[in-house]
C-alpha cells in the first residue's frame, strides 16, 4: 500500500512537472559550446582515423578508469583502422568471467575481440561508492544523449575553472565547469596537457587530447556513419535522377491534356 | 486496363471468379475518374497510404529483433544499430518516417480545411480522416516509448497520467492502463502489442477513407462538383504518374534525413536508458505532439475545472473540434479560392497553429521579448478554438463568396491552354 502511494505520488509529481516545466532550482548561466569543424561533418564526413585512434588511447589510459564502453565490442574498433592481430592483443590485455564450466565454476579468460569493452566497476554502486556518490555514465552513446555531441565534449572536457566565480559555493567534492548543466560536476578535469603519451608522436595539448577523445566516442556513438554517408550519396543521386525522369514522363503523359 | 490484359485466359479466369482486377482499375486506374485540376496539394493522401505502408514494412523488421522487456529494449534497440545487418538502415528509416508521416497528414488535413474538402456530402470522409489522425497518434505515440530512453519513460508517465484528471475514477484507470502501480514491464509489454496491432487497423481506416473517397470522388482546387466526363481525367496514367513523381520529391527529402540528420527530429535523452528515479530537467513530447502540449499547459484552473482536467480537455479538445467542422461552416461555397475572407483567416490559423508548435517547445515560464510563454500559448489556444467554434461560422454566414465558374472544364479552358498554370494559381 505504501508503495502504491508512493509510485501514484512519484507519478503525478511528474505529471506536476511536465505541466509546470522549469520550476526547477535557478540554475547559474551554463555556456553555449562553441561549433567545431569535425572531420565526421557534412554529407562526405569521415572519421579521422588518426584522431579516432589517438581518442582511443585516451579513453584507454584516462576514461575507462570510471567510465564503461558497454555497448562497444573490442572487434568493433576495426572501424577506426585497427588490425584484426591489434584488435586481438587489446582485448587480452583484460581479463572477463566466463562459465561455468563443465565443473559448474565460473572462471576468468583473457577478453576476445567478440567480448564488449569490460566494465571498470561491477555494478553501478560499486561506480559510485568509488566516485564520492556520483556515478560515472556510460560512454557508448554519450555524443549522441547529449545537445551539441562531440561540441559538448570538446567544451565540457576542457570547459574546467579552477576557481568557481564570485558568489558560487560548490558542494563538496564538485568542480565547477562552465558547460555542464548547473556548472557542479563530480568529475575531476580528466585531461590536462601531457596527460597522455601520443603513440604517434602528436604533441599532445589538452585541447588535442579532448578533440581526439570526442572523435572517438563520436565513432563508438555513430559507428554506422561513414557507412550511412556513402549509401546516402548513392541514394540521393538515385532518387534525383529517377525523380527527374518521372518529371519528364509526367510531362509528357499530361502532354494531350494541355 | 488494356483489353490485351482482360483477354488473357488466366486473368479472365480469375476476373470471372473474383473481380479483382476491375476493383482494381475502379479504385486507382484508369477506371476512376478524377477532377482534371487537381494540384499537387492532391498528392499527400497518396503519400500517407505509401508512408504508412513504409513503416509497417520497416517495423516489421524491427520487430524481429526488439526485445520488449524494461531489462532489454533499450540494448536491443542498440543491437539493431550496430550488429543487425542494415539495422540502422531500418530503424532511422522507422524513427524518421513517423516524423515524415505526420508532415504528410499535416498539410492533407490543412489542404482539405483549405479547399473545404470536409463538406457535403464529404462529411464522413472527414471524420474517418480524423478518426485515422487519431489513431495515428496513439500509434506514434506508443511506439515512441519502445525504445526506452528517458524521454520514451517519461513521455509514458505523463501522457498515461493525464488520465487521473478524470474525477473519481481516474487512479483506477491509470493502474489499470499502467497494468501495475508505474510504468513498469506489464506498460511496454502492452504498448508493443497495440503499436503491432494499430498500424493494421489504420490500414481497415484507410480502406473506409478510400471506400468513402470513391463515392462522391474527389475534391478539387475550385471545390465545385464534377459535371460530366469532360470534368474528369482517368486516375491511371494521369494521377498515377502525378503521385509517382511526387513521390520521387517527398523521398529525396525524407531520405535526407534518414541519412544525413537521422536524429534531428529527436531528443538526445532518448539515447539516455530510462531510469524511473532521474526526472529529466525538460520533458518534451516528439515535435508532431507540440501543438496540443501547449494547449494542455495553457489551460488555467477554471471554476470548478482544475487546471489538470481544463487542459487534459483541451488536449483532446485540439483534435476533437476538427470533427465539427462539416457542420460548423455554413458556406455553400468550398473551395477559399472564392472564399476572400476565409482565406485571409485560413492563414491566420496555419500560422496560430505554428505557434502553438512554438510554444509547446519552450517552457511555459520562459519569455519572449518580455512575453512569457504560457501567455503566448493561451492566446494561441483561444485563437485555435475561437477560429473553429466562432469565426468559421460566422464568416461562413457573412461573407459574400466570388462567382464559381460554371464547371471544372469551363474554368480550365477558361484560363487558355495551359492549365498548369491554372492550377498554379489555385495553390
């Protein structure tokens, strides 16, 4: 009964909500993420893979302490350019449980390129016991659950103040950051210059390193992309000139009624 | 249809039996005479029966690989995208075609206002139209919460909950909708079943509009009756070609966006896994629910009408003033060509229901220019109503309408030897 009162309640104070929509705290001015050129943009868009690649690195060293990759598949990462034999070492480097086995027992084997990217905690609450409460989100389709995608990335991954302004009090543990909705974030500024080694000897500035990272998780968002932009040209060009024919032949079948 | 065809021993075998092919030549060839002026406004009943057959296609292959639980949808939905050979292919072409659906029905509905299509004897055909607009929406709707992101949970809970509005038995009808105390499993099990089973009831709807369209045929440009054979043209090959064209304009512009901007029509927090205890900070419905939102927000408690109840009337209110319409317009004349004032309104109201659409996205306590939004829409929503309860009939009574011509022929051959432009001059 208990219960029932309290989803009936949950539920009409979200009715409440939709009718009175932003009765919610005032929240300080969040910042606009300014527009950038992305390799991924426009009708011919493509991933850059070095920039992917580079990205991928750093979610490796830096994102994936927290946050999971869940709905990407390490055999996935063949669409930035990885070799099958690359794709393979990555993915033993973790260890997933498998089983049971014939004995009933689960047991550990290093991950196949099959296997989706290993999780950093076990479960939600493990995430936030270990982040001060605050639960780091998955990554899988953080560019396309947000307004801006990879913009909002660049800019909140580099959108951190050291020092909140005048008036603004942060809870415990919070840092303020100029594009996260309501300014608090639990996350820590995640990237800094040199905060990676490049592979490929990309000098590696913090700027760099947000770019990369936002063009990797751009692919692991949209990995059909590149895919979906070629077959479009294709199924444009069709489409204008069958459209143009049937012009023609309307045309002309209409040609005795004028 | 050729006679060769009817000669043929198999298919006069068959016609004999069951006369299929005249029903066919009767329904969309060249058996059913059509007005000869008809524009391209004509061409969008067509390309809804063809966008909705799209989406049955579409779902259907989505449905063999969907997983209607709370613990699956949202994953499943993203196994479609990346693992399902064309997944994404199906899915964005699901997702944008109900978008593409509602701007169709849109401009046919403002179309038949326009040219008066709603008159007698074209009153049911009318109301069938509205009756499939409505089942539409609730389709639309239901399918919106499948996927199961934040905006599919929380659109559910809202819409589900107007229901409580009902005095006294209103809480007992949402548990009985949600089929538990919240939306929950039994909810999405129950809303998957009916967005399989609706699309087919709209095709029996459909069938009924057509069957209703072919007694009294078409409307047309100068909304005056067909007066003979020289009034009409064979559907098939002018019409049929027509359509084919416009067909081919309407695909370039949806496949656009399946491949190009597949997500402008949608939230970015439906790409959020529903989560019952994070209300998002803006719940907004799918942009075709826009207009109506704002009516059920622009209500104000009313005497003894709580503001819930107020707007929840209004709500549909929206949708079910439109049935009135046949009998609301007094004006003997159809068409707004020859209907000077009514046009000038006509207008007024496409834009009046704009927006609505406008404010429906903003939230109520946002300003424009000083204006806050909620007042923006309740003037907007007395104009929607005002127009249809009051000055449609009273226009209807007072304006002194143009001279029809005497027929559709006579007006075409009128305007010389080109009646494109005729036509042109109709939109």
């Amino acid at each position: 009964m208990m219960m029932k009162l309290f989803k009936t309640s949950a539920a009409a104070a979200a009715l409440a909500v939709a009718l009175m929509l932003g009765a919610g705290p005032a929240m300080a001015e969040v910042g606009k993420p300014p527009a950038r050129d992305w390799s991924f943009d426009g009708m011919f868009g493509t991933f850059d893979r070095g920039a992917a690649q580079r990205g991928f690195q750093v979610y490796q060293e830096v994102c994936a302490a927290c946050h999971s990759l869940k709905l990407v598949a390490y055999r996935n990462l063949s669409g930035i350019g990885l070799s099958e034999d690359q794709i393979k070492a990555i993915a033993a480097e973790v260890e997933v449980t498998d089983g049971p086995n014939d004995e009933g027992e689960m047991f550990q084997r290093p991950a196949r390129p099959s296997d989706r990217f290993v999780k950093p905690f076990a479960n939600d609450n493990a995430a936030r016991a270990a982040n001060n409460g605050a639960l780091p989100p998955d990554l899988s389709l953080m560019v396309k659950a947000r307004k801006g995608g990879a913009d909002y990335l660049q800019a909140l991954l580099t959108g951190y103040k050291e020092e909140p302004p005048a008036g603004i009090k942060l809870s415990e543990g919070m840092n303020y950051n100029l594009y996260f909705p309501g300014n608090q974030i639990a996350m820590a500024p995640p990237v800094a210059d040199d905060a990676v080694e490049y592979a490929d000897g990309t000098k590696a500035t913090a700027d760099q390193i947000a770019t990369d990272v936002a063009t990797f998780l751009a692919w692991a968002a949209e990995p059909e992309l590149e895919e979906r932009k070629r077959l479009g040209i294709k199924v444009l060009l069709f489409l204008i000139v069958l459209t143009a024919m049937m012009y023609a032949l309307k045309r002309q079948i209409w040609s005795d009624q004028h | 249809m050729s006679n060769k065809f009817l000669e043929n021993p198999v298919i006069k075998w068959i016609e004999y039996r069951l006369p299929v092919f005249s029903f066919i030549n009767e329904s969309v060839g060249s058996g059913y005479p059509t007005p000869k002026n008809l524009n391209y406004w004509w061409n969008f009943g067509s390309l809804a029966g063809i966008v909705l057959a799209i989406m049955v296609a579409t779902g259907i292959v989505l449905a063999m690989n969907y997983t209607p639980h709370v613990d699956y949808a949202f994953e499943s939905v993203e196994r479609i995208m990346r693992d399902v050979n064309y997944g994404w292919l199906m899915r964005y072409i699901h997702m944008n075609g109900g978008s593409m659906f509602f701007i169709v029905v849109y401009i046919h509905l403002f179309r038949g206002m326009y040219y008066g299509s709603y008159k007698k004897p074209r009153e049911l055909l009318w109301i069938i139209g509205i009756i499939i607009f409505l089942t539409m929406m609730a389709t639309a709707f239901m399918g919106y919460v499948l996927p199961w992101g934040q905006q599919s949970f929380w659109a559910a809970t809202v819409i589900t909950n107007l229901f409580s509005a009902i005095p006294l038995i209103g809480e007992y009808i949402v548990t009985w909708l949600w089929g538990g105390f919240s939306v929950d499993n039994p909810t999405l099990n129950r809303f998957y079943a009916f967005h399989y089973l609706l699309p087919f009831v709209l095709f029996g709807l459909v069938f009924v509009h057509l069957w209703a369209l072919h007694v009294h045929k078409s409307n047309n440009p100068l909304g005056i009756d067909i007066k003979g054979p020289q009034d009409t043209i064979p559907f098939h090959p002018y019409y049929t070609m027509k359509d084919l064209f416009g067909l081919g304009v309407f695909l370039i512009f949806f496949m656009f966006f399946v491949f190009f901007a597949p997500n402008f029509f949608g939230e970015p927090d439906n790409y959020i896994k529903a989560n019952p205890m994070v209300t998002p900070t803006h719940i907004v419905p799918e942009w075709y629910f826009l207009p109506s939102y704002a009516v059920l927000r622009a209500v104000p408690d009313i005497w003894f009408i709580s503001a819930k109840l107020g707007g929840v009337i209004g709500m549909f209110g929206f949708t079910l003033v439109l049935l009135l319409l046949p009998w609301l317009d007094r004006s003997p004349v159809r068409s707004a060509q020859f209907r000077p004032i009514y046009r000038q309104f006509f207008w007024v109201f496409v834009a009046d229901c704009f927006i609505l659409g406008w404010v429906g996205a903003n939230t109520p306590d946002a300003v424009f220019y000083g204006i806050p939004f909620l007042w923006i829409g309740r003037v907007a929503t007395v104009y929607y109503f005002g127009h249809i309860l009051v000055l449609i009939p009273l226009i209807s009574i007072l304006e002194k309408p143009k001279t029809l011509p005497d027929s559709i022929s006579a007006a075409v051959t009128a305007k010389g030897a080109a009646p494109d432009t005729a036509q042109g001059a109709a939109e």
